[in-house]
C-alpha cells in the first residue's frame, strides 16, 4: 500500500560551470542538502537551454557547451526546505523554485 504524505519540491537550477569554494555549485548544494539531513537530493544535467545570458548552451555535437543547464531536486517538508534556505542563498547564485507535492512511497524503497 502506498504511503502519502505532504511535501515541498525545491528545484535549484545553476550552471553547470558555476562554483563555490573551488567545486561545482551543484555538488556544493548536494553536500549541504546532505549536511542539513534533507531527505534526498538528485541531479539532473540538462540537454539545452538558456539563462539571464540569453545564450543558448546545448549538447550537441557541432556546439557542445561546457556550462549546460544542471537542475537540483531536493524533497522534504516545508519546515526542513524553508530553514535550508539561508544556506542555499549563502552558497551562490542560482534561481529556485519551490513547489508544494504529494509523496508517495510505494514498496520498500
């Protein structure tokens, strides 16, 4: 039977050569998230897209980009996303987004 429960997405979108301390954003943010005891957090590097720039970054083999689009999903309750937000400002540029969502966990996983 599948469990619900309420939840809040924060959706982190930077640069794939953004950095903080020398390391890429993104694993920074991942490392705190795990250093906050958030429930889990993913990576996703993305095929093409555009920023603040205007520029046009994309994978493709004719015009391949060394700062494609990275998105970092972290899922956890409200109280624990909104108190991680001072840390994710303290760590660099970036723009997020913050969604209300439905967990569901299915199984033992």
């Amino acid at each position: 039977m599948a469990v619900r429960q309420e939840a809040v997405l924060l959706r982190v979108f930077v640069g794939e050569r953004a950095r903080h301390d020398h390391h890429p954003l993104f694993e920074a943010i991942v490392r705190a998230a795990r250093d906050a005891g958030l429930s889990g957090a993913t990576v996703l590097r993305g095929m093409m897209g555009y920023g603040r720039s205007g520029r046009i970054e994309s994978a493709k083999i004719l015009d391949l980009s060394d700062d494609l689009p990275v998105v970092v999903e972290i899922v956890d309750t409200e109280t624990k996303i909104e108190a991680f937000l001072p840390t994710l400002e303290a760590l660099g540029a970036c723009l997020a987004t913050l969604e209300k969502i439905r967990v569901l966990r299915i199984g033992d996983g």
